[in-house]
C-alpha cells in the first residue's frame, strides 16, 4: 500500500465506467468497479467513489440514458508508474467486460477519450461529422462522457 503523509497530492485521475456497452446494452459493471477498487485503493491507499447520470447519442441519433460509476482518487508526480497501469487495466478490463470501443478518463479535470481498439460503427459516425454539442449531456458530480 502507499505511504502518502507528508505528500502534496496534487493531481487527480478519474475512471468513468457506464453501465452500457458502445451499442446502448446495459452491462454488469459491479466486476469491473470491484477489480479497479481493489488496484486503485492497493496503489494509492483509498479513492472516491460516486454514482451519476449520463445520456449520449449513439449513432442513430438516439439518446442512450446510462448510469455512470466515478472512481477518483490523487495522486503526486512521482506515482505516474501507478496511474499508466491502471490506465492499462481500466482499458483492458472495459474492452473486455463492458464493450466499450472508446473509455473516458479524467486526469486533473481534462477529460481523455481513450480508444480501446474494439470497432464500432458509432464511433466512426461521432468522430466523422463535426460535433454537434448535443453528443454529451451530463448531470451530477462533474462527469462527462463521449466515449461513443
């Protein structure tokens, strides 16, 4: 576990894990958010961990509603090691558990879009039209999401 007293911590990394796959199917994310609890609290010694809201626009132009689980936690310069690898195994575990084709992640309030290297015929249609701004619509806790 980490010793962080007497560290400035001052960063953040936030993971953003729907409860529905790149195609609006709803997915069993307890696994997931169990697996990177237990990664994130054994290298950084605790994380927040809170529940919000989502809708996005899937490649039909439908509004998908999600639910969207927030791990958080922060973190100093010299654990960069750490937040790469669970990076890695948010990426593994989302492409493989959740379906997704894109992932979003936070690392001190600038939101990432990470692509997983799962196809997907939404993710062709967001990125080959000029944004819209009607793709991300987010309510609660300060998360987004446009990971379709």
């Amino acid at each position: 576990m980490s010793n962080q007293s007497g560290c400035i911590l001052d960063h953040t990394l936030q993971l953003l894990i729907p409860d529905r796959d790149s195609y609006g199917n709803q997915v069993d994310t307890k696994p997931v958010v169990e697996e990177l609890t237990k990664l994130i609290g054994g290298y950084f010694g605790g994380l927040q961990l809170w529940r919000g809201a989502g809708i996005w626009e899937d490649g039909a132009g439908r509004l998908v509603k999600e639910n969207v689980t927030n791990l958080q936690v922060s973190f100093s310069e010299n654990q960069l090691a750490e937040v790469a690898a669970t990076l890695m195994r948010f990426a593994a575990l989302a492409t493989k558990n959740l379906q997704q084709a894109e992932l979003a992640v936070k690392i001190d309030g600038k939101l990432i879009i990470m692509s997983t290297g799962k196809a997907s015929a939404t993710v062709t249609h967001k990125r080959s039209r000029p944004s819209s701004g009607k793709a991300i619509i987010r309510r609660g806790n300060n998360g987004y999401r446009n990971s379709h």
